[in-house]
C-alpha cells in the first residue's frame, strides 16, 4: 500500500538516494572550511606574538588576503548551496506530509476493519446465548400476568389517594384563621409562658425590640435577655444571652460633659471613689458613690477640683484708684498686680550670671577641629621611571591595543571569565576610575581611607598608595591628562594630589563633607574644580588662589553626583531630594564685562514619580545621561537642550535600592551595564533594554562598574568585599 504512495507522488529510492549523496558531499565541503578557518586563526596569532619586518608583514598580509578571497568565494558558494538545500528540504517536506497522509488512511482503514470483527464476535456470542422458543413463550406470558396485576394496584392507589385529598380539605376548613390569632395576641401585649415538665425551662413569646425607644408595658428582667425566635438555650450564661452589638456588649449612643467624666475619672484615680454612672446623680440627694465610700463619706464626696485649696497666689491684690476725678492716677479694672514685676531688662547682677552660663554652655559645645592628617605616599614598583626615562602614566605600545586611538571598537562583546582581581584594600571600595584616554591606569578609592593605582596591562601591580584621610574616601576624580586627581572623603577635606610623585598639592574644606567632586573638563578652566556637599550646595573653588568663587544652594537635599553635559556648557546635578538640576557654567563675557555668575539652576526636574538618584553616568556619545534610581530602575534622560527623561528606555531586573551602584556604557553604545547590591553584574541590550547577562561578581555590594574604552569585551567591578575584579 505504501509503495503505491511513493509511486503516485513520482518519488523513487534514485531520488532519495541522490538528495542523501547531496547532503554528503556539502558535509565534507564544510568541515574542510572549518579547517581553513583554524588554520588562518592560527596564523595570525603567529603573526602577532613574532616581530617582522615589512616586507614579511606585507607578504602575510597579502596571503591573508587571497585567504579572505578564497573565503568570500566559499560564502558565495556556500550561499547557493543553502538555497539549494532550502529546495532540497521543501522536497522532503512534502514527501513526509504524503507519507503521513498516507499511512493515517492505511491506520483509518485497519481501525475499521478491526471493528468490524469486533462486532462480528459480538454478534456470534449474542446468538449462541439466544434461548428456545418454548422457553419465550413461557416468559411472555409471565410478563401478562405482572402488566395485569400491576395495573389493579394503580387503580387502587389512585383510589385511595382521592379519599386523602377529600379528608385533607375537610380539615383546613375545620383550621382557625392563624393571622387573626396573630393580630390579637400583639395588641394584647401580655406575655405568654409555657412550662415544660420534661425539661424545666421556660420559652419567652414576647420579644423587645433593641431598637424600640418605647416599652408600653413592664417587662420582667428575664425578658430583657429572652431569645426573639424559638425555646430559650439553656447552656448559655446570662452575658451570652444579652443581645450585643460588639464583642462586649452593646453600645449606646449617650451625650457626657467631658469635664465631668474627666473629673470623675480622676477622682477615682486619686481617692478612690466616684459617682455611680449607672444611677442619675444629679441632684445632691440620693448620689450614691463607689469604690472608697469611707473616703467619700468623710470628704463629704468631694471631686478633685472642688477638694483642692486654694494657694495664696491664686488671689493676687490690685492697685486700685476708682475715683474717675483723678485723671492721672485712675486705674479703674486695669490696675496691675502689687507683686507683678515689668523690668524686661535684667539686672546688672542677673546679667553677669547669665554670662557666666552662657561662657559655661559655649565651652561645653565648642568642638575642637581635627588637623588634617599628615599626607604620605609609597611606591610599590622597583623603578617609577622604565630605561627611556618614561614614567609609569606614559600609555604602553606593546600590548596589541592601541591605546591612543580616538575611535572606541567596531563591535563590543559579552564578557565571559574572570581575568585578574587585584587585592590590597582591606574594607569596601567606594569608587573606580580610569585613567583618562588611554585607561592603563586603574585609580580606586576606599573605605579604608586609602587611594591606590594600579596596572591595567602586563604584570597588574599595585603602582602607588596614597595616604591623607582620617575617614572613609568618598569619590576621586581626574583631570584632562590624568597627572593630577581630586579625593574627597568624610574628614571633609577635598584634597588635590600629583598622581606621579604621590604628593599632596593643596587642601579643600568647607567644613562639610563633600559627596562628589569634578573638574571642569574644558582645556582653559582645568585650574577650576566644583564639589557637591551635605549641606545641599555646589560650591567651586579655584585651585590657584584655593579660593571659592561660585556657590549653587538651590537643592533641598545632599548633592549626590555632579556632570558636566553639553560641550562643558553646563552641569547637571542630583541630590537626595529625588530631584535633578541643570546649571550654567558661569563665564566671563568681554562685551558686558561682567561674570554671569548668578546661581539659579536654568532646569529642574522633580516629579511625585522619582526617587533619589545617586549614580549618574553620560552616554559615550554626550546624547543620554543613565542615572541609578533608588526604586530599582535605570532611569534615562536627554543630555541635549530640553532634558527629557525617556520613557521607552527604562532598565530594571536588578535590586539596588539603598546603595549608589554606579553604571557604565559599552564603547560601541550596544550595552549598559550595572552593579547590584547583591554583588551582581548585570548587562542590558542599549536598542531594546533586554536583559543579556547577569552573574555573580562580588560577595558584598558591587558598588561600582567600567567598560574598558578601548577593549571590546574587558570590563572592570569593584564590591564591597575589598576587590577589584577584571572580566573578558
């Protein structure tokens, strides 16, 4: 059956066993491009890691190029062989598609058959089973008998029946009228009991209503807690019988002065007696007391503010002079009191003991300010200079990346293992940078109090450690060139170094603690720096005179992060008051010959939405500011003109509320990256704001992350467990 399928579809074994020679043959063209591809990759690593001269490099690079030729035919022919094994599996398809047809109608056609016999062995039981005719004859009959005899029973049941129905109605027309009983046994409102000799308990009929405002008769008290429908339970309490609006009982609404139940409250309290609230006390005869009535009897049942005597200064006396001919010296009710003393001004003696106090008060508050701590350095390499005299910030060229390029890599990559991890702070790091361009310098910052640099490329080393902090180093930052770098700590010192001798250039202090600090990046205005405070200002000081010439005191909160945005034009801060300002660079103009110096911020963006932003970092392209929002979400906002924040792009999936986790771009602007407070580092598509990658990269908080510049797949974390790690 199934070969007579094959045969009108038109397909042969020859056709099948020629699509399987096909598939063969394009198997072992690919395996042996596989090959080629090693081999190439092979060769360029040779090239690399071997010095040649030019006309080698030139012969390589020009057998490298027959090989890409070569490669581009075999994609060219790889691509008609796809199209032809496209065909070749559309062939395929529709010969399984008819061979299932097929073999679904040779299943449907077995079923059928299978039934039948079924049935047909069925059909041949019933039949042997089949008894004689006389025994048929016999049943028959009985049957008769039964329909007969079932009849006669019917037709006395029907009978009977209506005899029922004819006494049924006889007694209703005997029953009284239920609803004129009713009627009159309200109007009576007499109480009905019935004793039960069996249980002994009585039944109450007649219910009062919680809700009535009038009784017309006098109930008994067991009335009062009778049941409103049915025999009375008799293993209830008398509390579990009384009718109850709340757990306790029932509430009514009732009008009390409140200084009279205050006043009775508080005698209670201190002697131990009051009026009965449930008898109406009123009038003076017939109060009755409770609690302490001895004491009440001997008081004479006096309240706390009727018992209490009056003090000599409760009446105080006049000056009085009620003659109204006496125009001068007429007082009349204004006279004042004969003790009441007007001098406002103290006296000579009572000033110089309010000196004195004072004078005690200012030494006890006065804080003495802690020197700023003695500033040193160490050097951790043999030599600070290499045997050409270059010093250690010169960017090496034998690493295989050219780290002076201006243009970041065509294409970044995920990273995938851990390459190095450098170790020498002993608390959590604070914050990581690179050096600025060529990033073969690693600066971070701790909470150990110490700076340190490290290598990027060859050995790793820790280069030089910086020490001038009593507390905790909060953020560091470069300048253009990288040969100096700002530190700002909790000691509320800002303090500038020189990153190659180690030494401190000059002190910072506004005698609050500085958050965040940034130079001014513009070429001209290097010797400028601005800082972000817990006193919610911006404050700018000149390096040169040490100085501050700018105070911006418009956020209600401590300034978190500061960035400069459009050309260096202007500058946008965060704050703790979950609100974001844009600022203008003050400058000095030559046609009106003054500085435009006024510090009102030109934008500010607050909603009921936001929330804290402490992490803010620019996109690679000056377009996008990300900013690390406190309910767990990557917030982006245009850097140019209007400052909107972008709706579309929005990055969530990681928990860092609670900590200012920074966040980075990849070079190629294809990937935002991010720590996370679980110590994980997380990767998001830029375009569509997916999740890519996440893994665990720290044991505390990873505090901080950066994308290398210049490697398309090498990024740097840095955790509160001490450690920088380097991934690729």
């Amino acid at each position: 059956y199934l070969q007579n399928v094959l045969v009108q579809q038109g397909i042969t074994d020859d056709d099948i066993a020629q699509v399987q020679k096909e598939l063969e043959e394009e198997e072992i063209k690919l395996q042996m491009h596989e090959k080629e591809s090693i081999q190439y990759e092979e060769l360029i690593t040779i090239v690399k890691n071997q010095p040649m001269s030019k006309t080698e490099k030139e012969n390589i690079v020009n057998k490298c190029t027959e090989i890409q030729n070569y490669t581009h035919q075999f994609d060219e022919h790889l691509k008609d062989f796809q199209k032809e094994s496209y065909t070749l599996d559309i062939k395929l398809a529709t010969f399984v598609n008819n061979l299932n047809k097929a073999i679904l109608e040779y299943n449907k056609e077995v079923f059928l058959i299978h039934s039948d016999t079924v049935k047909l062995e069925k059909l041949q039981e019933e039949i042997k089973s089949l008894p004689d005719e006389s025994k048929l004859k016999d049943e028959i009959s009985h049957i008769n008998k039964i329909e007969t005899d079932a009849k006669k029973k019917k037709d006395k049941l029907t009978k009977h029946i209506e005899d029922l129905k004819n006494e049924i109605k006889e007694m209703q027309d005997m029953m009284p009228d239920i609803q004129a009983i009713d009627f009159e046994v309200r109007n009576r409102r007499g109480t009905i009991e019935t004793n039960y000799d069996a249980v002994g308990t009585e039944l109450c009929v007649k219910h009062i209503d919680s809700t009535a405002t009038e009784v017309t008769h006098n109930p008994k008290y067991e009335e009062l807690f009778g049941p409103e429908v049915g025999p009375e339970n008799p293993f209830k309490t008398q509390q579990q019988r009384a009718v109850k609006n709340m757990l306790s009982g029932y509430v009514e609404r009732a009008h009390i002065s409140e200084f009279q139940f205050e006043n009775q409250r508080r005698t209670f309290a201190s002697y131990g007696y009051a009026l009965d609230p449930t008898v109406d006390g009123s009038a003076d005869e017939g109060r009755i007391m409770i609690g302490a009535t001895e004491a009440a009897e001997e008081s004479g049942g006096k309240t706390v503010f009727e018992n209490t005597t009056l003090r000599p200064s409760d009446k105080r006396k006049r000056h009085r002079n009620n003659d109204a001919s006496d125009i001068e010296g007429f007082l009349g009710p204004w006279g004042g009191y004969i003790d009441e003393k007007r001098v406002i001004k103290p006296s000579d003696e009572e000033a110089a003991e309010l000196e004195e106090i004072l004078a005690k008060r200012n030494k006890r508050g006065k804080q003495t300010e802690e020197k700023p701590l003695e500033e040193k350095t160490v050097l951790h390499i043999k030599d600070s200079v290499d045997y050409q005299g270059r010093s250690f910030l010169h960017a090496p060229q034998d690493v295989g990346v050219n780290l002076r390029s201006e243009s970041p890599p065509d294409r970044c990559f995920l990273p995938k293992a851990q390459i190095h991890t450098w170790e020498g702070h002993t608390k959590g790091i604070s914050q990581i940078r690179w050096f600025p361009r060529t990033a073969h310098l690693l600066l971070s910052c701790s909470m150990d109090c110490r700076v340190k640099l490290w290598e990027v490329y060859k050995d790793r080393r820790c280069v030089r450690t910086y020490y001038g902090h009593r507390q905790a180093v909060r953020d560091i930052s470069f300048d253009n060139d990288g040969k100096r770098f700002l530190s700002a700590a909790y000691d509320r010192y800002v303090k500038l170094w020189d990153t190659e001798t180690g030494a401190c250039i000059s002190r910072f202090t506004s005698r609050k603690i500085p958050y965040c600090a940034k130079f001014n990046p513009d070429p001209d205005k290097q010797h400028l720096f601005v800082a972000g405070t817990s006193d919610k200002k911006i404050i700018c000081w000149d390096i040169r005179s040490g100085e501050i010439t700018q105070e911006y005191d418009r956020h209600l909160g401590a300034v978190n992060t500061i960035t400069f945005v459009d050309e260096n034009r202007r500058f946008v801060t965060t704050s703790d008051d979950k609100s974001l300002r844009v600022w203008e660079w003050y400058k000095f103009t030559n046609i009106f010959l003054f500085y435009r110096d006024i510090p009102v911020d030109m934008k500010y963006i607050a909603d009921p939405s936001m929330h804290s932003m402490p992490a803010v970092t620019p996109s690679r392209n000056q377009k996008w500011l990300a900013c690390q929002s406190m309910d767990n979400k990557i917030v982006i906002f245009s850097a140019l003109n209007r400052f909107k924040m972008n709706r579309k792009k929005t990055f969530t999936g990681h928990m860092v509320a609670g900590y200012a986790c920074g966040l980075d771009f990849s070079p190629d602007m294809s990937y935002l990256v991010s720590g996370d407070a679980d110590g994980k580092c997380y990767i998001w598509d830029w375009k569509t704001t997916k999740l890519y990658k996440k893994w665990k990269a720290h044991d505390g908080v990873c505090i901080d992350v950066l994308w290398h510049p210049h490697e398309p797949s090498r990024l740097a974390t840095a955790g509160w467990d001490g450690k920088i790690k380097y991934w690729d």
